[in-house]
C-alpha cells in the first residue's frame, strides 16, 4: 500500500524528527513537507497526500485551521495535530473535525497509536 504523508511545520527541525519517526514506524511510506500552510494547501492541490501531521503553532494559519481546510478536501484524510500545547479547548476544537493528536517532541512511541489507526482507516477505505 503506497502511503504519502505530509508534515506541516514552520520549524525544519520538527519536520525532520516527525520524518525520522515517520520512517523508523513505517519505512515504505513516503513523505512530503510544507513549512507553512499555504504551502501545504498548495502541495496538496499537485499532488496526493493521505495522512497529515500539522504543527498547532504557525505564523498566518494555525493547524486546526489547516486541518479544518484539508478536512474539507479530503474528508478521509487522517489528521493529527502536533503541539507541545495541548490545552482542554484546543482538544474540543481537533475533535470538531475529526483530527488526533501527537505531543511534541514527535517520538515514535507518541506517533505509533496515530499511524496504525490511520493506516487501519487506509486499508478500509482502499479495500
């Protein structure tokens, strides 16, 4: 099963350690990666993206506002949230759309739970 994901992040840093969890828990998936997102949203319109791991906090459009507008794209698309800042209403908001989340740093111990289900959500959906 071919698996692109994309990771959103202002920060590279951030991007490379969810990319290394990414690929120490799924090896064949492969990655794309926007550092804002608007590049994000433009990424997506060239090509295709299955899962996303967004970043809360970015300058211009935080990441439930991207998730808000890649839910609407892509309503089957698994999404997390990615913040070190998980406060009760940010929580409220994820769940509105249907997005999980991820504590940073990203570990492959805080990421694995959100993969399977996504991957579980793939394969149904594919099958």
């Amino acid at each position: 099963m071919s698996v692109t994901v994309l990771i959103v992040d202002d920060s590279k840093l951030a991007r490379i350690v969810a990319g290394k969890a990414l690929a120490e828990l799924q090896p064949e998936w492969q990655k794309i990666e926007a550092g804002s997102a608007d590049q994000a949203l433009e990424l997506i319109s060239g090509q295709s993206a299955d899962v996303a791991l967004i970043d809360f906090n970015m300058p211009e459009k935080d990441g439930l506002e991207l998730a808000a507008e890649l839910h609407v794209l892509r309503p089957d698309m698994p999404i997390a949230i990615i913040t070190a800042n998980i406060q009760d209403e940010i929580i409220a908001r994820a769940r509105e759309i249907g997005a999980g989340f991820v504590a940073k740093p990203v570990t492959t111990d805080a990421l694995e739970p959100f993969l399977s289900g996504a991957a579980l959500r793939l394969r149904s959906k594919r099958a």
